[in-house]
C-alpha cells in the first residue's frame, strides 16, 4: 500500500514538473555560467578579465586606435567577462572641483565618462544577475584617495554590494563564489596604487592590487616576448619564489602592444586571432600553461584585448573544467574587416570578410570604419597639431619641451599616408 501510494505521488509529481516546466536543474544555481564554479574558492578559478575594459573602438569614439575592445562593458559581461579593468584619471572641471574619469592615458585623447556611471552600469548588471560575481581592477593614475574613490561607489551604489576582505593584507584562504553570492558581496575591487591615508578605513572594499595580486610584465609588443616573471609589485619583482611564497593572486597579462611612431603604443589588433588563441605559441593557451607550469597553479585572472577573438573565453573554459556554460551570450569570434584596414584575412584566421557588422542590433558599435581621405585628415590634424597643444599645456611651456613635440607632426603624416 505504501509503495502504490507512493508511486502515485511521484507519478503526480513528474505530470506536475512536466507541466509546470519546474526541472532540478532549472532551480539549480550557476555561478559565472556554471554549476560546478559555485563552491570553488574565489582563488581557485581563472577569471576573464578585459584589458582597458570601457575603451572600445565604435563610432562614438571616432573608431580610436587606442579602443581595447569592440563590445561594451555589458556586452563583455553578457559574453562571460568576469574581470573589468579601466584607468582612473581627475578632471579638473570649470568649476574648479575635480570628476574621476575613465580616460586611455590622458583625458583630452580618450575619455570614456565618469566612473560612477561606469559603475552604475556594472551594478545593475549584477542586480540582474545574482548567481555572478565580477573582480573590477582600477589604475588609480592620479593617485585619488579611498574617500574619493568610496564617493564613485557610494553615488553608483556599488558600495552595497562590494566585498570587504577580513584583513587588508593577502588571506590564506578566499571564499567561494557561493559565499560571495549568499553574502550580497558580489564585487571585488582592486586598486593600483592606493594611497596610505587614513581615509582607507572609510572604504575598506577597496583592496590595495600589490597587497593582494602579482602580474607578469604588461608592456609587450611581441610574442616572443611573453613571460610569467613577476614584475609587479617591486618587492617581488622577478622573484618567483617569493611571488609563490606571497600567498598573493597572479592577473597574467596578455595582450600586445603595437609600437607607433614617436612613441606611441596602441592595442596590437594586427595578429590578435593567434595571441588569443586555445594553442600555439605566443597564444592564450599555451602562455596559460607555461605560466601555471611556472608557478603550480593557473592564474587567478588573464588580461586580453579584443575578447571575442579566440574566442578567450572558451580557453578559459577549459581551463575551469567548463564543458557546457550556461546563460552566456555568443558574440562573434571573427574580426569584421569594417572595423580595421589592418587586418589581412589571408593572414589572420579571426577575419571573415562576408561579416555584416549590422547584423546582430545588440553589438551596435561594429559598423564600418571610414578610411577615406577625410577620415585620414581629421586623424593628422587632431593627432599631430591638437594632441601636442594638449599635451604642452598639461606639462608646460617652454624651449625644453619642444623635443616631446617633434615627434606627432611626424606620427601624423605618416597615418596621414597610411603607414600608421
């Protein structure tokens, strides 16, 4: 009688969950895309990070050489970014009080808004979705004070669900994604450098990076030239051992820089289909496990420009043990032609010429790059006459000065003549 009764109940049950669409693994949590990420600790998980996260080359920045990405900060996260990096400038307003901004080494050349708003963004995001976690690494470049940093994030409302460390220096042992999530405390932040002031107790979210993290060299330019020496923070620079011994999490930079006359350093989009790729040398893979070979771990998080490509995620991936991520939106791993001149689909497996950028409404920012003539002399006059104006009254006036000028006229003509 038990067993028929009980056998009804299940039946009853099956026809219910049938009908209602109720399944156990639709009540299942995934965090950061998967089940089996839930009850990893914090550390033991490679997050995707986007180098220069907010700097993207569409039309609303004049398709800047400078942008990192092709796809917003929601798009990245929609896509299975985990980790957001930007630099923080001060701009001096007419009113003479100081805005953070988010700027590509000065303001006047790129300036993508305030960081509050950025963060904003970031914080409805995670209100929207509550089984994710995402680590925010800022370069503080103006050296801004935890109180003035904790201003962003208290008029953001980032500061309510920011994770505040048991101690300020690097723990032995981090929570899991399901702690950090049970806790409301679902973003992490980073900061290079944080200023030693008292107003530190004020926002005790904001972690100082060197005291928690170590990375490898980020200026590089070839692949040849990939390494996992520690680099920062000084005290354990080029000292694995130490970068061992520190308990601290390793961000593992790679992208590449591509070298520009007078100088200049912009993202190296030429040979981004093998930097991010799974395998071969000097790619994403086969620098994640050299470096984890290295140091007896994979790294905590991995910097790479343009996302898609690759695509880095799915490298990521496999290195989590993620087989079937969930929730996770496909972007394109191809390159348009329309957003460069500078890349060559014979050479480079990540071009697919019959691409329509226009495609897909939720991309909205991969649309054909001018390269006209017009297009080329709004480059020359705002890169080899504005910038220098700019960048003399930033530093000052004078006959010493004039060397730092030579070079743009010069970097101008030859993006004038294509050469750039």
């Amino acid at each position: 009688m038990f067993f028929s009764t009980f056998t009804i109940h299940l039946a009853t049950l099956a026809v219910f969950t049938s009908w209602t669409g109720i399944s156990a693994q639709a009540t299942q949590r995934t965090c950061n895309n998967s089940p089996d990420l839930c009850d990893r600790p914090f550390d033991s998980i490679v997050h995707l990070g986007t180098h220069n996260s907010p700097f993207v080359r569409d039309a609303s920045t004049g398709w800047s050489s400078f942008g990192n990405q092709l796809y917003n900060t929601t798009v990245q996260l929609d896509a299975g970014v985990r980790l957001l990096s930007a630099q923080v400038h001060a701009r001096l307003m007419p009113d003479g009080t100081r805005e953070f901004h988010l700027c590509h080494t000065i303001c006047e050349l790129s300036d993508a808004g305030r960081l509050s708003d950025w963060l904003y963004t970031i914080r409805i995001w995670l209100d929207q979705h509550p089984d994710d976690v995402v680590t925010i690494v800022l370069v503080n470049s103006d050296q801004a004070t935890a109180a003035d940093l904790a201003g962003e994030y208290t008029l953001s409302g980032a500061s309510a669900c920011s994770y505040i460390p048991p101690s300020p220096e690097a723990p032995d042992q981090w929570p899991t994604l399901n702690t950090l999530i049970d806790a409301g405390t679902r973003m992490l932040t980073f900061i290079a450098y944080l200023p030693q002031d008292d107003s530190r107790a004020q926002a005790p979210y904001l972690m100082d990076e060197f005291a928690h993290v170590f990375e490898n060299p980020y200026d590089t330019s070839t692949p040849t030239n990939f390494t996992c020496t520690p680099d920062r923070p000084g005290d354990i620079q080029g000292n694995v051992s130490a970068a061992i011994a520190s308990k601290k999490l390793f961000l593992q930079n790679h992208f590449l820089y591509w070298n520009q006359l007078g100088g200049i350093q912009v993202p190296d989009i030429r040979h981004i289909g093998s930097t991010n790729a799974p395998e071969g040398p000097g790619g994403l893979g086969a620098r994640l496990i050299s470096c984890m070979e290295v140091y007896g771990a994979s790294a905590t998080f991995v910097l790479v420009d343009f996302f898609n490509v690759g695509p880095a995620v799915s490298t990521v991936d496999m290195f989590n043990g993620v087989a079937a991520p969930v929730g996770r939106l496909d972007v394109t791993t191809k390159m348009p032609p329309q957003v460069t001149d500078q890349l060559d689909p014979a050479l480079d497996p990540s071009v697919d010429p019959s691409l329509d950028p226009s495609s897909d409404p939720r991309l909205g920012m991969i649309v054909r790059q001018s390269n006209g003539a017009g297009s080329s002399a709004v480059r020359c006059v705002c890169f080899g006459f504005v910038v220098p104006i700019l960048v003399a009254l930033l530093q000052g006036s004078g006959a010493d000065r004039t060397w730092f000028l030579l070079p743009f006229p010069v970097a101008a003509l030859a993006w004038l003549g294509g050469w750039v």
